[in-house]
C-alpha cells in the first residue's frame, strides 16, 4: 500500500517536533538534530520536517511505494502526467537510502515517487550536503 509523503521545512524543530506529536497523537519515528519523521498510519502519511531549507513551508510532496513493483506503478503515472519526469535514481536522502523520480505539477510544485529500501547515518550522501530533498536539474529524462 502506498503512503502520501509530506515534508515541510521549519524554523525551530524542537517546538515543531512538540506541536506536531501533539497533532498526530504519535512520537516521531526518527530524530535527528536537524529532521523528524513520523511515519504514521492514521492517516497513512510520511510526515518529515527538517531545517535544512532557506525557506520554511512545504518543501515537497511525495508518494511513497513500499515495493520497487510499487514504485514502477506510480512511475508509469508519472509518464501519464506528461510532465518532465527528473531521474534522480539511487540516492541518500532524509537518513535514508532510496530509488526517487521527480515531477512538477502545472502550479510548480515538487512532487517526488521514491522506495526507501535502507537506512543512513547521514542527511545526505555527506554530512555537508544541505538540502537533499529536492531534485538535481541535471538529471532529466
């Protein structure tokens, strides 16, 4: 079953994580010094903040497969979408090891079809790296 992905950049993550346990009813399922994930299943939801953004607000949507034939389906509606279709491919993401494309939708929002298939000590494929979640412009299909 698939799972809506959501993640919003704010500006202090500690009243944050506090605000949104209180909301989901639910203690995140990953902290780190600098990101929190609730993976929730009422609403199934992929629900992440971080500070790694210049900007606060939604920084993505997302929808996340739980099976690479999962994934491969809603790539196939990616193509139906007739937008331009970024392959950002294997990658290190949000602490975590994943298979990502990504699509804007006409208003241009970002919108990411990912499998995560691992986990990762660090934000990025390095500790430098600022903002993983978003897709490189020089990868298009």
């Amino acid at each position: 079953m698939k799972r809506f992905h959501l993640n919003l950049s704010v500006a202090n993550l500690h009243d944050s994580i506090s605000f949104y346990t209180a909301l989901f009813a639910a203690e995140p399922t990953v902290v780190k010094p600098d990101y929190a994930k609730w993976m929730l299943e009422d609403p199934r939801i992929n629900f992440a903040i971080s500070q790694r953004s210049t900007q606060t607000g939604i920084e993505h949507l997302g929808i996340q497969a739980e099976s690479p034939e999962e994934l491969q389906e809603i790539y196939s509606r990616l193509v139906k979408a007739k937008g331009t279709i970024r392959e950002e491919g294997t990658t290190t993401c949000c602490y975590a090891k994943s298979e990502k494309s990504w699509i804007q939708d006409p208003q241009g929002v970002e919108w990411e079809a990912f499998y995560t298939f691992g986990e990762s000590t660090t934000y990025g494929g390095t500790e430098a790296v600022t903002s993983c979640c978003a897709p490189k412009e020089s990868i298009i299909a």
